[in-house]
C-alpha cells in the first residue's frame, strides 16, 4: 500500500529543475506560462510523466494474485477482477479493490491532526471492548443503520423527525465509491443533520475491512481515520463502534485493540436480514415481527439495518414505527436504550488545528481554508484549476502562518506538471479531472 503522495519524491527526481525553479513555485503567479518562461523547461519534461504514470493506466495492466502478484503502477488501482485503474471500478472498497496490489480508497488519509495520542478514558456505565447483544431499557427498540451515510439518509431523517424517533447511524468513512464523509458535500451534511435532530452516530471504520484480518496497527488506522473524518464534521469522534460483518474477537486482538481505543462494541438482538432480500419487504416484516414477539411483552431490541438497502431503510423503517408505537415500545438510540447519558457518546479531539470542520465538503481550517480542486475537461480549465489551487495554498498558509498546507500544494504542483502535458503528447493525455488521479470529487 502506498500513498499518491509516494509518487512526489520521484517527479522531484526526473524533474529536480522543475522544481527548484522559484518562478514555478511562486504562487501569485500562474503557475505554467504558456508558451513563456519557464513553460519552456516544463513542456520538455511531461512526456516522461505520461510514460510512467498515465500511459501505464491507460494499457490496463493486470494484477494481483491471479496475474503472478504484480503491482499496478502508481496512483492506480488493482480491481478484484486484477486490472489496474482508477474510478470506483477499480478504487472502492470493500468490494472492488484489492489493497496490496495499489492504491484504494482505504489508502485515502483525512485532513488535519490524527487521533493517536488522544486520551481514552473509559466514562459511563457501558463496559468497553466487550459485544453488546442486546439493550437493557424495557420495551425499548434501539434502530441502528449502518453502511451510511447513502443516498436514503434525508428521507429516512425525514421520516424518524415525523415520528419523533431517535436512531443509531454506524457511518463508514470512504466506502463503496462515495467518497470520503468529511469531503463530501452530501454526507458532511446528512452527518451534521444526525446529530443535529438528536441521532447518535457510532464508528463502523473509514473502509470497511474485517477487523479480525488486520493487524493490530492497521485495526488502529482504520478506527482513527474515521474518529478523523468524523471529527472534521462534528469536532467529536464516537465511543460506539460495530464492526464490519460483526467480525472482532479475542483470538484476533481485535477486542483488546478496541477496549484500549475506547469503543463499545456493539451487535445486535435482532438482523433485520435486510442484506438477505433486499428489496423484500414482506421477508423483513416477517424477520422484524417473530423477533418481536420473542421479545415481548417486557424486552428490549436492538435492531440491525443497512442504510443502503432503500426497502429497508425507507419501507422497513416506516412498518416499524407503526408497530411499535401501536404496541407501547419507545424507539431510542442505542445508548439512551442502555441508560448511558449524552457526554459518553463521543470524545472532543484535543488537537483540532489546522483542519477542524467541514464547510460544504471542504475540509478548513479554523480561519476558512478550504482545499477544493476544481473540475477541469480541457487544458484551459486546468491551468484555470491549478491557479485556484495555489491561491488556496497561499490562502492557507496566511490563514495559517505558515502551518500545515503542504499536501495541498504537493497536488498543486504535480498538477502544474500535468496540465503542462496534457494534449499535446503521444499518446494523448487528456485534460480532464477523471485522468489527472487527484480530486475531491466525489
Ligand atoms: C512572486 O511574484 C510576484 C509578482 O511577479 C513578485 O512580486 C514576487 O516577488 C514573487 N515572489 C517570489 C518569492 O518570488
Ligand atoms: C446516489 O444517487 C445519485 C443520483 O441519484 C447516483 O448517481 C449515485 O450513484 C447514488 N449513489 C449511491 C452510492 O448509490
Ligand atoms: C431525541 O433526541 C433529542 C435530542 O437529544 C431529545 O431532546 C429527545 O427527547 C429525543 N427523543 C426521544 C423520543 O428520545
Ligand atoms: C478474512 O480472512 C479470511 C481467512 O483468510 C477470509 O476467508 C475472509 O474472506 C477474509 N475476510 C475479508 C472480508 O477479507
Ligand atoms: C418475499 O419473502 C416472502 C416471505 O419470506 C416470501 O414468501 C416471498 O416468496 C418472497 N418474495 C419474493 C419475490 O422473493
Ligand atoms: C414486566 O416488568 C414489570 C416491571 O419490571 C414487572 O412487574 C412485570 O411482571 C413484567 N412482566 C412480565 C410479563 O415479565
Ligand atoms: C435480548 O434480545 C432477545 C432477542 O434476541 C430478546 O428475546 C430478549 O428479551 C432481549 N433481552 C432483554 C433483556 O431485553
Ligand atoms: C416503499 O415505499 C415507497 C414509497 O416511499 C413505495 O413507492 C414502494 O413501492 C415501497 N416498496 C415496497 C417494496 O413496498
Ligand atoms: C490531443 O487531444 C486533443 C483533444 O482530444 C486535441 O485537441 C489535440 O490536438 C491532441 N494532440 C495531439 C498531439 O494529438
Ligand atoms: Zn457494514
């Protein structure tokens, strides 16, 4: 596994004039001239960026362990089917990506200060590192969803506002190709509107892998990423987490790892078994219907759904609300189901500067900083693109004193490179957004 940001230290070496030339790394100015100085230095150079990085893309070299272990090139992705390329067919985990053999969404780091040497203090009545199963308030059902935020996440708040019921999401930080929570418009604001109507929101890991397959090192990155992602919205990170296929035991460390994280880990009383039919409402009412009967007339359920599943997370959801109050059942989120208070749900980030909050998908900084890459389809657009890209830098740095905008102007600069190159080589390189590798876009 390797970052984007590998590839820098190689452009510096094929490029090292490049580089130091202060013109080029002034930032009021544009930073490739056409045709002027140095456009001269640096329409010389590209060729060689497209024959090591862009053209290996563009030839579709397999990979993985069907294809003798080899490696996709750099920034690119080694599909499961074992073909390198980038875009979500190639990039998204779980599914569509295979760690080892590139890069994957997984790989991707949010902005701002990690959450390593936070304190972790055990607080309330809820044992940590230890399986939840059920909730302890009577004729209490605790909806938890995981898999979100989705594209069913607003009609769902909309339809637990009209009910007047709180729920538990278990976000996921970069799955599934829809882009990371924080840099995401959509989600940094279904995130903020959970927590906002009173939902709580636990972990379930920035990308989704089995916890128990994973060392105890990358156990902690894929719980930190997202206390990160998480924190850049809401300037706090959860204390509950479930783990992906509910997969964390003792053999593995993986309890351990997460009592020293600090996380109540959290199954569940009832699976919904939305995953089995997905778009059966009538075998989920059943599966919804016996589980309760099971549990009345004194009990407690604690219900597991996925968001993305819209039969469940929109239909599903609907049945229930309906039934339960019919019966007397309260809905509650988890934590209120097992009497823990409020200030247990979550733990405030010492360390919030540079990167705090996300505006609109953004991430910035306390003064405004916000590192946005704009689409670009021709070459044109790009050095419109790259110029706006340096303004940020220098916004950031000003805003900032200097501090941490360094990963911003790494992709300024290596975008410098491309839109130098791009048109006007063989073969072709594009002048688009989609084949220059970096981007905020979804
Ligand atoms: C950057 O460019 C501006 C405008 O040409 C110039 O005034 C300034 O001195 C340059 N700064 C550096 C560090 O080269
Ligand atoms: C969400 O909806 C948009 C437009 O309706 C669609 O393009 C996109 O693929 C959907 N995303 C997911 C993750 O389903
Ligand atoms: C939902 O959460 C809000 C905010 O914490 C709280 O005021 C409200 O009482 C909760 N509703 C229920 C039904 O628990
Ligand atoms: C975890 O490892 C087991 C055994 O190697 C494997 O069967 C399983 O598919 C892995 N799970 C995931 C999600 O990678
Ligand atoms: C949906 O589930 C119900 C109950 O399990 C079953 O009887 C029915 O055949 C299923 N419908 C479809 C279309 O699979
Ligand atoms: C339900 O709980 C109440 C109070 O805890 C208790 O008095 C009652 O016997 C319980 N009913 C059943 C059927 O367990
Ligand atoms: C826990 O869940 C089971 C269903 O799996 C239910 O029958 C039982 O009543 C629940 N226990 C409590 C204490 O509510
Ligand atoms: C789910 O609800 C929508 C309305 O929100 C409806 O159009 C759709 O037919 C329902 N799906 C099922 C499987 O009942
Ligand atoms: C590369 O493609 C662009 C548009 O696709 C075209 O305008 C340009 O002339 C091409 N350049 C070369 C050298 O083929
Ligand atoms: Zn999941």
């Amino acid at each position: 596994m390797y970052s984007l940001f590998a590839l820098l230290p190689i452009l510096h070496s094929l490029f090292p004039t490049v580089f130091a030339a202060p013109s080029f790394l002034n930032h009021s100015e544009p930073a490739y001239c056409p045709g002027g100085n140095p456009g001269n230095d640096v329409q010389a150079q590209p060729a060689l960026l497209g024959s090591v990085f862009f053209k290996r893309q563009a030839d579709q070299p397999r990979c993985g362990p069907s294809q003798g272990n080899q490696l996709c090139g750099l920034g690119t992705c080694c599909s499961g089917t074992g073909f390198c390329g980038t875009g979500s067919d190639f990039c998204s985990v779980p599914q569509n990506c295979q760690p080892n053999y590139g890069f994957c969404d997984s790989d991707i780091t949010p902005t701002g200060p990690d959450t390593s040497a936070e304190q972790r203090n055990a607080q309330g009545p809820v044992p940590y590192g230890q399986f939840i199963f059920n909730c302890t308030m009577p004729q209490t059902l605790a909806l938890t969803y995981d898999d979100g935020p989705s594209n069913n996440t607003q009609e769902l708040l909309d339809i637990l506002m009209s009910a007047g019921a709180n729920a538990t999401f278990f976000v996921s930080g970069n799955t599934n190709g829809k882009g990371a929570i924080d840099r995401t418009p959509e989600w940094v604001s279904a995130i903020k509107r959970m927590d906002a109507e009173g939902h709580q929101i636990g972990s379930h890991t920035w990308s989704h892998p089995d916890l128990n397959n994973l060392s105890s090192e990358d156990r902690g990155v894929a719980m930190r990423k997202n206390e990160r992602a998480i924190a850049n919205i809401l300037n706090k990170y959860p204390t509950y987490m479930r783990p992906p296929y509910e997969n964390c035991n003792s053999e593995s460390g993986c309890l351990t790892d997460m009592n020293n994280l600090g996380y109540h880990v959290v199954a569940h009383s009832l699976d919904s078994q939305d995953w089995a039919n997905p778009d059966n409402l009538s075998a989920m009412v059943d599966t919804f219907d016996s589980g309760l009967g099971q549990a009345l007339p004194n009990g407690s359920m604690l219900l597991m759904q996925h968001e993305r599943f819209s039969v469940s997370a929109i239909n599903l959801t609907r049945y229930i609300l309906m039934d339960i109050t019919q019966r007397g059942w309260k809905v509650s989120t988890l934590a209120d189901c097992l009497g823990d208070d409020t200030r247990n749900w979550y733990r405030t980030p010492s360390r919030t500067e540079p990167a705090t909050m996300a505006i609109d998908g953004c991430v910035v900084s306390r003064n405004g900083f916000c590192g946005t890459l704009n689409v670009f389809t021709n070459k044109q657009e790009c050095d419109d693109s790259n110029r706006n890209c340096y303004t940020q830098v220098d916004d950031c740095n000003s805003a900032n004193k200097g501090a941490v905008c360094d990963d911003m102007k790494n992709i300024c600069d290596f975008q410098s490179l491309y839109c130098a190159s791009c048109g006007t080589m063989t073969p072709n390189i594009s002048c688009e957004t989609k084949d220059f590798g970096f981007s905020n876009q979804p």
